[in-house]
C-alpha cells in the first residue's frame, strides 16, 4: 500500500494557481534562485501545509512537518538553458535523511523580457527517482596540499554535479502541467494516467576520475552496475480538466523503454 503522501494536493494547488493567473513576482535580477522558491512556497501556503524552510545552501528546499517528504524547486528561465541544470554539492535522489524527496521544475519568461512579474509557462512535479534512483551517495569536499611551486597550496575538490531535466528525459511536457510519481502510487481521485515510463539502470557506474594537471584532462573510473538493467516505472498524472497530451521516454542510447 502507497504510504501517505501530500504530492497530489500540492501538484493541485500548483495548477490552481496557475490556472487562476498567479504570477511569480521577481525579487532582483541578479538573484533569480528564489523567484520561482517562493511562488512555491505561496502554494505550501495556500495548502495549508506545514513545512520548514531550509537555509539557501541547504537541501532540500523546504522538508514537511506532518508527511515524510522534502520539495526541492528548479526554476527555469524559457527560452533559455532547460535540457539540463545545476545540482551545486547535491546530486539529484528520491530519497534523502528518511523523506521522500520531490522535484519541482517551473519555467517562466526571462526577467528582462516581463518586467516584475511573469507566469508559470509549464510545471513538473516529479519525484527524485525519475532523476535519479540511487540513495546511497553521500557528497563530500576534499582536498590536497602540496601544489605549487613553494608546496603551500592547497587544491580542493569542490564537485558540481549537472543532472538533464524532465524536458530532457521525456516527451510531452512542454506547455503542460504534469506530476510523475512511481508507478506502484495511486493517484486519488481528479486525477489522470496520461502516460507510463520506464527508465533502466545503465550498464557502469562512475565511482572515480582523475584529473591531471599538466595536461588539464579528466577520465573516469567506472565499475560494472551489479543493479545494470533493473527497471523504475514511473506513471504521469494530470488534472482531469487539464491537457490529454501523452507523456512518453525520449530514447537515446542511455535509455531503455522495452
């Protein structure tokens, strides 16, 4: 049985807003991270749900009082960068410090093209196994001493971690309002299947790279994945109302839909 979630009532709210016309309001233009943060963070509220709001480098953005779940928000600026973003110190997971960990993608017109205020163009809400279904990494900084020429500098380690996009892994997402969950989850009632994905662990996994710094070159060391193939079905669901367009796998070689 699905455990208690509150994804759907939140996904609900999200359309609602947008259906109502509920603009993100621009705080500056140098800072566009919160934008779209607190157009969600109204959602929460108008919800009533309770929630924490994390500190700006913490993850995930906002963690639930009364469910299991964390909500980390992606805005993206349309036209512009949307088949892939920025993870900083935290690769992408569906499960993090007990909480089931959700997605929230909205892209919205560049700032300088609307003035102070812009609309949602189209939302996804999805969970973090359709990005990513390992648990088990753990992100640390580390460091070396003993470069340069005296021996005194220090070299650290600071990774950055770039992760597609929903808009990068399926089809029929653009200028829609969709929510992916695990296939095994049962949406309530006012909602519809409007399509089924399957993604497969790939053959390798990363677990190292060097990097050389005489020649500026970086390799990776890779293993055979012991879970190569297993499969994660994912079901996408919109509001009955909303739009009938199929969501489907974009399939490329590191992607299996059989």
């Amino acid at each position: 049985m699905m455990k208690k979630t509150k994804v759907f009532e939140l996904f609900a709210a999200c359309v609602h807003a947008i259906n109502q016309g509920e603009l993100i309001n621009q705080v500056s233009r140098t800072d566009k991270e919160f934008h779209f943060q607190n157009w969600f963070e109204n959602r929460l509220r108008d919800s009533g749900t309770l929630f924490d709001k994390s500190g700006r480098n913490s993850y995930p953005d906002f963690t639930l009082v009364e469910f299991t779940e964390g909500y980390e928000i992606k805005g993206l600026a349309w036209p512009g960068r949307e088949s892939s973003y920025d993870c900083n110190s935290q690769i992408p997971t569906g499960f993090h410090n007990g909480r089931n960990i959700f997605y929230v993608f909205g892209r919205y017109p560049k700032s300088e093209d609307s003035g102070k205020e812009y609309p949602v163009i189209d939302l996804v809400l999805c969970h973090g196994d359709f990005l990513n279904a390992d648990h088990d990494y753990v992100h640390k900084n580390k460091s070396v001493k003993g470069f340069g020429s005296y021996g005194d500098i220090m070299i650290r380690d600071r990774k950055m971690y770039v992760s597609p996009t929903p808009f990068a892994i399926a089809n029929g997402l653009t200028g829609t309002r969709t929510l992916l969950v695990p296939s095994s989850w049962n949406a309530p009632k006012g909602f519809k299947k409007v399509g089924e994905i399957v993604r497969s662990e790939t053959n390798n996994l990363v677990i190292g790279y060097r990097f050389d710094l005489k020649t500026n070159m970086i390799s990776a060391k890779t293993i055979a994945n012991p879970a190569s193939g297993t499969k994660h079905s994912f079901s996408a669901y919109r509001i009955e109302s909303d739009s009938n367009k199929a969501v489907s796998l974009i399939v490329n070689d590191k992607q299996d839909v059989s």
